[in-house]
C-alpha cells in the first residue's frame, strides 16, 4: 500500500487485528511491529478558522480583543498531520483545557 506523499519511496503494509481466538495469522503485522516509529515526532494542527486582518487593526489589538473567524460556533474544525488535511472534527472542554474529538476521517486522495 503506499503512503499517499507522506515519504516518497517508502511503503507500509495494512495491519489486521487477531482473530476470534486472539491468535494471528502466520505473517500477519500487529501494533508492536511499528514500535521503531512510535517516538517520531509529528505536528498536530487544529484549524478553528481564518481570518484577515490588516496589519494596522492587528497592531492595535490588546488582551481581550476579539477575532471575527470565518467559521460558525459548532461548525467542524480542521486537523492537521504535519500539513496534511487527516480528520475533521468537534472542540471539547476537558478539565478547563481545550481539546478536539474526531468525528470524521479524511480519506488520502
């Protein structure tokens, strides 16, 4: 299967999930044959919205000033895998910290 851009030239194998009796396939990949890639770091973004803002308006800005964003309240927000477009999804409130929940996963092209 190919990586779709992500590292030309490098390819990867889809992974099953043992079977009923909790044994795997001879052949078959789990999660632990990944191990060498687990410590690769990769950057997350979560896209809220857009905005354009001249810069005299953004020079005037202060604590407490308010950005118009292109998106409405409750409208999915974009999430990011190292520049790449990888899943929509909703902002939660967990422990007075943002986070995001994926509700949708974008298929690679």
């Amino acid at each position: 299967m190919s990586t779709g851009g992500i590292n030309p030239g490098v390819e990867f194998e889809e992974m099953t999930a043992p079977g009923r009796d909790g044994q795997m396939a001879a052949g078959e990949k789990t999660a632990a044959d990944l191990e060498a890639v687990f410590d690769v770091p990769v950057r997350i973004s979560v896209v809220l919205g857009r905005a354009k803002v001249p810069v005299a308006n953004l020079l005037k800005m202060d604590v407490g000033s308010v950005v118009e964003l292109d998106r409405q309240v409750g409208e999915a927000v974009e999430i990011y895998v190292n520049d790449r477009l990888v899943a929509r999804g909703e902002i939660i409130l967990v422990e007075n910290r943002l986070g995001v929940t994926m509700t949708e996963i974008i298929k690679a092209a």
